[in-house]
C-alpha cells in the first residue's frame, strides 16, 4: 500500500574512500541500504509524494564518485602504507649489514637500494590487484579499490606494473648490484605468479606469503655488502617467524569476507587452528 513520504535526494561521503554518494529516493520505508561508515553531509528535501520504492528504484542509484588525479590512482595501486613498511625492512637490512662506513658512496647506494625496491613492491602490488580483481569486488575491505572501482582499466594497472618493475630492476642492476636486482625481480614473481594464485587453492598461501614478506631484509643487505651471510638469513628467519602469526590475526576478522570472495585462509577453513597457531608462532 503507497506510503506518503518525502522526495528527497540524499548526499554523503564515505569516510575511508572519500567517494561522494548521491541517493535521490522517491520513498523509503523499511529498506536497509549498506553506506555504513558514512558521514552524511546534507539533506535535500522537495514536496511530499504518495509512490512507492521498488528494487529497480534501488538497483539504479547513481553513484557520484569524488574525482582523483592520475598521481593518486596509480600510487593507490602502489597500496603506499603497506610498501613504505616493507621498504623499512629493507633499509634495515641495509643498515645492520656488517663493516659499513657511513661514506657518500653508502648513501648513494642506500638512496638507489631504495628506490629500486619501492618499485620493485609497487609492481608486485599492481600486478595482484589486476589478477584479483574479481576477488576484490567481493570483498568490502577491497571493493573500492581502484580496479574494482573502474577508476584504473587493468590494462593500465598491468602497464603500471610492468613499468615499475622494471625500472626497480634496472637501478638496482646498474646501480647497486646484480644480488640485490635478481632478489627484488624474484620477488615479484614470487608474489604475483605463486602468492597470489595459491590464496584461492591452499591455507598454505600464509606460509608462502611469509617469505615474500621476509626478502627485502635481504634486498638492503646485499645492495650494502654485495652478498649474503648467517646475520642476512637471521633478519629473513626473525621477519618471516613473525608474520606468521601477524597474518593469522589480521585474516581473523575478515575471514566472512574472505569465504564471500573464495580464498582458502586459514581463518576460513581451519578457524579451530589458528589461536594455537598464533601463539606457537609467537
């Protein structure tokens, strides 16, 4: 039986993406439209009008998304907080690698070191999104991400990818040394081609994601001493032990989006083992 409500448009932001909504509504009466969390900005309300809301009404809702430049599109994809945390390790890496002396020459390659593996995780990032895209519309943790949200095609994505790569190889090959290029080249195979392909077929992905999350300790250190020994592999065993349970617990919470969108994480299809996990791991 039509209801008589007001006609009214409905705008607000959503907090975390910043993407701006508008819901022009012609009724609404016992509908529950998922926004949360929102901060609604304002209210526009016209005449009255007796009609009712249909599921077409609800189905075609324009969406208003708030505009980014090219810069902020790409360097999303880059996912820049996570990178800047593993491009510490690294650094680290390089700074506690044995007989090092503080010279212009340290600085450069620690500068180049740098640079090169920041490039070298964008592309590892990038190149993920592109092949878990589907994966990431099903999730709301992922939903508006770039891709998904169809700001960036995946043939830009991809390019991107591929662009930063290579390009983290190449300073690292020319400018630091062979070790360090072939270790960050590697990881990215490691991380688009194993990691993530393995997220949707076995719990063990944690494992493998493991040793992705552990090599660029190893990447500083062989860009400052040109090779390996016991106290690189010491930084990789102390960094992968404790991923372990860091990645157990960060999947804990998200374990319902992580079945919606198929991935076999531990959280998902053993949740009995992941409290003894973590604290063994610990």
């Amino acid at each position: 039986m039509p209801t008589t409500m007001l006609n009214c448009a409905i705008f607000f932001t959503h907090k975390q993406t910043q993407r701006k909504f508008c819901f022009p509504v012609k009724q609404i009466t016992n509908v529950k439209i998922p926004v949360a969390p929102t901060t609604f900005r304002t209210f526009s309300f016209v005449k009255p009008q007796t009609t009712e809301v249909t599921k077409t009404d609800l189905e075609n809702i324009p969406i208003i998304a708030k505009p980014k430049n090219s810069f902020v599109k790409y360097l999303s994809l880059a996912k820049p907080r996570l990178s800047s945390l593993v491009v510490v390790t690294a650094m680290l890496g390089f700074g506690l690698s044995p007989d090092l002396e503080w010279t212009t020459e340290t600085f450069r390659l620690l500068g180049c070191s740098t640079i090169g593996t920041a490039l070298s995780i964008a592309s590892a990032n990038a190149i993920n999104q592109v092949f878990e895209v589907d994966l990431d519309s099903k999730m709301s943790r992922t939903v508006n991400r770039v891709i998904p949200a169809g700001e960036v095609t995946k043939a830009q994505a991809i390019t991107f990818g591929i662009v930063s790569g290579s390009l983290g190889f190449l300073i690292l090959l020319t400018q630091v040394n062979v070790l360090s290029s072939l270790l960050a080249a590697s990881n990215i195979l490691l991380y688009t081609l194993v990691y993530t392909p393995l997220k949707t077929k076995t719990p063990l992905n944690t494992w493998v994601g493991g040793i992705v999350g552990a090599i660029p300790p190893l990447i500083g250190w062989a860009s400052a001493t040109g090779g390996m020994s016991l106290g690189a592999w010491s930084l990789f065993y102390l960094l992968y032990i404790w991923q372990i349970p860091h990645f157990l617990a960060l999947s804990w919470p998200l374990r319902k989006d992580y079945e919606r969108a198929g991935y076999k994480m531990l959280s998902v299809t053993h949740p009995d083992k992941v409290p003894t996990l973590c604290f063994r791991y610990s």
